[in-house]
C-alpha cells in the first residue's frame, strides 16, 4: 500500500482529522502502519476513540479499491497531505484536508486567490456585484474560490469563467453526487478553467453537516475572503469565522439596511472587516498589493525548486532543536513554502516537531 492510498483510506474511515492524524503518525511510522494496527493498540493514542480504532482497525482493502477506481472513471486526480502538489495555502490551516479529490487542475499561481461568498437567496444586487468582482479580480490575475452554491457561488465562478479566469469550486459532497444538481454542467466548465474539489469520498451525499467542513477549505485556499451579500445566518458567515481564525483578509460589500440578504454583510463591517467598494479594495490589502500581475509568473517559474529545497533544508536540521524562525532565518525560504517543506519531511519520518514548532531529525539521509 503506498502512502497515497493509505491516507486515502484513513480519510474514508472519517473522524481522522489533521490533528489525530500527526498523533497517529506519531505513534506509528507512516500511514500503512496505522491501518495494520490492532484496535488496542489504536487506542493507546490520545485522542483516538474505541470506534475510530475499530473502524481503521477493520478497514476493508476491496473499500479502498473501489474508491480508487471511481476516482478514475471519474476522471479525478487525488492529491495527499505531504504531496508535493498539495495547496500550499492550506498546510497551516487547522483542520487541513488528509485528502484532496480534483477535477481539473491546480496550479502554483492558485496561491493567489479570494474567495467570493454570499447568500444562495441573493437579489439581483447581489448577484450582478459578485460577478462583476470576480471578473475584475480574475482579469488582474486572481483566482476565484467559492462553493458553487445557488446565489452568490455560482454567479462568482460565471464571472471568472466569463472573463476567461482561473476559478476553484470546492464543493461539500463527493463527485458521485454533484450539488446542486442544476450546477453539473457549471461544474464541467469550472474544471476546464481551473478545478473542482472536494475532501470527500466520491459517493458521500451532500449533507448539511459537510457544508461548515466545506468552509473552511474555501476560506484556506484563499489570501482573502469577500462577501457580497448574507443573512443573519448565512453559510457565508461561517466562512469568514473560518478566515479570520486562519488569518485570512476579510471583505465586505454593504447593502441596504433594509434587506434581510445584507444584514450579515453589514454587521462585518460593523465588526471590522473592510468595506469595498471596488477592487482596488481589495488588492491593496493582500501581500502581493499592485504587484500581483508580476508575481504570479515569476511563482510559476519557481514551482519546480521545491526538491531542491527540501535537500538543503534537510541539510541544516540536526539532532539540535531548531526553531521555525531559525530555519527561516538560516534558509532564506519563505514561510509557507519553507512549512510545506518541512510537512514533507515529516510525513517521510526524517524529521519530527517538537512542543513550540521545533524541529530535529529522526534519522539520516
């Protein structure tokens, strides 16, 4: 069994979140180890339950099997936590995805991405605003993220895809059963100008539980989150708790007072996200500012250095702690790439973190 599909199986076993994960891998050498394991000896790690230890316990190999080869019929790539192609945006988000299922393509410069949200029940308002924002962000080279939902997710895809702009629909249920339904062809445009993703197992059902886990992808593939038009209740609200607690830009576009639909876009503003009124908005609050149509080539270019870099940041670890800013400091790699890196490592059992995000390897090259 190779690591891909043992986390793909952890993954089907569900209740093996990031967290309960990186326990098991400590507790054990890789991921294979974890499926072959005894209940008993499951349950010696924290945070692992007497049914969690059960099901990856008695997982079924056909299970595994079957999910793969749907997965191809599909047409869908499957990338792991630890991946080389794995999204760089959502390595230190809490709760990062174990698996990804993708229908099209990612690409480095998806680095670069806002998330537009809002209400399924939205008004024309509404509707016409995330359009044309998302239009105008995707022309200055942004890609667009959203949940391909009724309302304002459809209409931020359309004006990405209007537009000829990359877009990424994460969605909240497995690729057998596309939601909402009337959305299936949208979803096939969405994938040939960018991707559609999900974490789920191809036949998980869209139920109301996986949307606020949808969430959370959405807002962590993104430098920022824009809402255009919520309720009280909106989904797009737990999408910005989601960004703020991920340290992500939050954005808000106001509506009339009077309108049920802007009554969460208003109360942002009052809370402190930034009211838009165009894009400029937008672009002056991210980290790349008015150089984004410069720095998304130049990232493509150097999406190939990685190996290299995983060697010679190796190179610097020893049996002496170090520290995330000393390894910052010594490499002169940047923050998320240089995390990436070092999921990596850890993930091949060549290094281990310690209490307070230190670093020491576990055995040699």
């Amino acid at each position: 069994m190779t690591n891909l599909e043992a986390l793909v199986a952890i993954n089907m076993v569900g209740g093996v979140g990031s967290a309960r994960l990186d326990k098991l891998l400590d507790f054990f050498e890789k991921p294979q180890d974890i499926l072959q394991s005894s209940v008993d000896k499951l349950k010696k790690v924290s945070g692992i339950s007497d049914r969690i230890a059960y099901r990856l316990s008695s997982f079924k190999s056909r299970d595994l099997t079957q999910e793969l080869e749907s997965a191809n019929r599909l047409g869908l790539k499957i990338i792991v936590l630890g991946a080389k192609d794995y999204p760089a945006n959502l390595l230190n988000i809490p709760g990062r995805p174990l698996v990804l299922y993708v229908k099209g393509s990612l690409l480095v410069e998806d680095n670069f991405s806002i998330s537009i949200v809002g209400s399924r029940r939205a008004s024309f308002y509404g509707l016409s605003l995330a359009e044309k924002f998302s239009a105008e962000l995707a022309l200055k080279g942004l890609t667009i993220v959203s949940g391909m939902a009724r309302g304002i997710d459809s209409s931020a895809h359309r004006g990405a895809l209007k537009v000829k702009g990359r877009t990424i629909a994460v969605i909240g249920s497995g690729f057998n059963f596309i939601y909402p339904p009337e959305n299936v062809e949208l979803s096939q445009a969405i994938a040939s100008s960018g991707a559609v993703i999900s974490e789920f197992p191809v036949d998980t059902k869209p139920l109301k539980e996986n949307f606020p886990r949808r969430n959370r992808i959405i807002s962590g593939l993104s430098l920022g989150v824009l809402v255009t038009e919520a309720s009280r209740n909106s989904g797009a609200i737990i999408t910005t708790d989601f960004a703020l607690e991920q340290g992500r830009e939050v954005f808000a576009i106001p509506g009339k007072i009077t309108s049920s639909e802007a009554f969460g876009t208003n109360e942002l503003i009052k809370q402190g996200a930034k009211l838009v009124t165009s894009i400029d908005d937008i672009i002056e609050e991210l980290p790349l500012g008015p150089n984004l149509e410069r720095i998304v080539p130049v990232a493509r270019k150097e999406a190939g250095l990685s190996d290299q870099l995983q060697e010679s940041l190796y190179n610097l670890i020893n049996d002496q702690p170090f520290s995330l800013d000393e390894l910052v400091e010594k490499s002169n790699i940047a923050i998320p790439e240089i995390s990436d890196i070092l999921l990596r490592l850890q993930l091949k059992r060549l290094i281990k973190q310690l209490p307070g995000k230190q670093f020491v390897r576990t055995q040699l090259f």
